[in-house]
C-alpha cells in the first residue's frame, strides 16, 4: 500500500538518533551532525552520547533556512499580522499575530538557542558552526568547514 504523502512522520527523538550514531562509530574518525537542533526535546541526552567513550572528533553543523534565521524574508513584505503556521515535522499547527514584539521575542529566544547549542558542543569538545540551507554545498565543503576549522 502506497504511502499517504500528506502524512507527517514523527521524527526519531534526538537522543535515540545520538545513541545510534555513537553505537555505530568504531574506531577513529570524524563524526558530523547534520540538524536543525530544534528538537522540541533536550539535546543533552543526546549529545552525551555521541560524547561518551568517544574515540572520534564530532562536529555539529546546526542548519537553518533563511525564514528560521529571520521570519521576515518568507514573505515580500514580511511576515505581519494574523497568519496560521504549521510545524513541517509534527503537522501541528498555530494561529498567531505577527508583529514587531513578537518577532524581537522570537530573534532573542533563536540567538539563546543557538548559543546554547554553541555551548553544549564546547564543552563537550564538538565542534559547532551555524549555516543557512541556501549556502551551496560546494560553498559549505570547501569553505564553511575549513573556516570553522571542521577539515584541514
């Protein structure tokens, strides 16, 4: 039976993701994450585990579309007044009006995530680096990791 592609998978919990990535890992190495880091539970489960008995380098590459970075430029002329959002991952879905105040809320509670996600990997000896999805991969490649000294 075909699969209903309007229905929303639920995804696997961060730390489960952690727990069998790090189980994989045998040997030396380099292990990169690749997320948003929005997961609505806490990283620091997960990013124990990636961290226990770690025998490799980690680096998390935290990914972010233009419109997380900044709400404002998914539409023309901005995002204002009453709008309905829907979560891409959960399918759940809220009714809210945009307005200046809520956007400088939601820029102050994205740059504590991202810095608290900057945090948890450096004290854990991670790597970390925030990128934008529109930043071509070959860009990401041969500039993004080098600069943030992610590959020699």
């Amino acid at each position: 039976r075909p699969e209903d592609p309007t229905r929303h998978q639920q995804a696997e919990p961060f730390d489960a993701s952690m727990r069998r990535l790090a189980n994989a890992r045998k040997g030396n190495g380099l292990a990169v994450v690749l997320s948003d880091f929005l997961a609505q539970d806490d990283l620091e489960p997960g990013l124990n585990y990636l961290h226990a008995g770690q025998s490799f380098d980690a680096a998390c590459l935290q990914i972010l579309s233009p419109g997380e970075l900044d709400p404002e430029t998914e539409m023309p002329r901005g995002l204002r007044g009453d709008v309905r959002l829907t979560d891409a991952e959960s399918a759940r879905a809220a009714e809210v009006t945009v307005g200046r105040a809520l956007l400088d809320r939601y820029h102050k509670r994205l740059n504590a995530h991202l810095d608290r996600v900057a945090e948890l990997c450096r004290i854990r000896g991670f790597r970390h680096a925030v990128l934008n999805t529109q930043t071509p991969i070959e860009d990401v490649v041969l500039d993004a990791l080098r600069r943030h000294h992610l590959v020699g």
